[in-house]
C-alpha cells in the first residue's frame, strides 16, 4: 500500500481543549502501532496528568516539556531569556519533525511561541514543508499565524463559552493538569 501524506492539523483558538484533543488524536495514533512525540513548547516543570499517561503507553507515546512553564511575553521585546529557552525547544522540534523516528510530531503551544515573537513563523512553514512525506504534524495553541493556516489541512478553533476560571475556580488536577 502505498504511504499516505501525512496531515498538518491545527488546534487554536481561546477555548480550552487544544491540548487535549491533541492527546486525544496521539491515543488514537498510539493504539494503531503509530509512534508519537508530543513536544510541548511552554510547558516546563510542573507535574501534568499526561506525562504519566505518556510512560505507560512508551514507546508509542512519547512527550517532553521544552519550556520553562507558562509565560508572560511582550511580543515587541520578548526577554532574551525566553528567546533562548524558545530557540532550544525549536532545535528539538525540528528534529523531531525531519527525523523520520515519529509518524505524529504534535507541537504543543508552538503558535503561542509564534505569536510571542519568541519563533519565526517562516521557520515553521520551512520546517513542515521539510518533514517526511508520511509524518503527521499537530500545532497547537492560541493565534495560529496567518501561514500555518493557510497551508494546513484540518483547523479547529476553540470557542471558549463558558469556563469555571471565569467566577474564580482554580484548576483542577485531571482536568486542567
């Protein structure tokens, strides 16, 4: 059988659950024998929910945080800090994307990091454009560039409609985290 073209998928909007539905799509790859790297940009020490999930379903399942947790970024004068941590975790993320290793390479938060200034959405389209033919690419996050849109092949937007944040909840460990 011939090998399909893999996707590029986009998960953006202000809702939540673009991470999520990430997970859900790398289960589901997962199941079917797929290997899957879930690289996650912003993301940094902070104990997740879907780091444990990830050992159990190793060696299809693979995710590693990049950054150094959630990040307050001026987009006209990102912090040189932030910008370093950001070029590491791309240095990564491209590796991943060319290296043959995963047929899903899920980039989680990277259009935050595009939208942050902290990463060129020009290096991204390169990079997609230079994946193997058959590897799936999942980018997720909030304000997606204009470029990644235009060349992916499934967008979903998250609607945010009603959230328990908005009368003070805090987040809540097997929901949020």
């Amino acid at each position: 059988m011939k090998e399909q073209k893999g996707y590029i998928i986009v998960l953006t909007g202000n809702g939540k659950g673009k991470t999520t539905c990430a997970l859900g799509m790398a289960m589901r790859a997962a199941g079917q024998g797929l290997k899957v790297a879930m690289l996650q940009f912003l993301k940094g020490s902070w104990k997740y929910g879907e780091l444990d999930t990830a050992m159990k379903l190793a060696p299809h399942l693979s995710i590693r945080p990049l950054g150094e947790g959630f990040i307050h970024v001026n987009p006209e004068d990102p912090d040189p800090k932030d910008l370093l941590c950001a070029e590491g975790a791309w240095k990564v993320c491209k590796e991943a994307l060319s290296s043959g290793d995963h047929d899903m390479v899920i980039l989680d938060e990277v259009n935050n990091a595009i939208a942050y200034g902290l990463l060129s959405a020009d290096d991204v389209v390169v990079a997609l454009q230079k994946r193997p033919y058959g590897v799936h690419a999942i980018l997720t996050g909030r304000d997606a560039h204009p470029r990644i849109l235009e060349m992916a092949d499934l967008v979903t937007e998250m609607m945010e409609v009603k959230h328990p944040y908005r009368s003070g909840t805090v987040a809540r460990k097997g929901i949020e985290y």
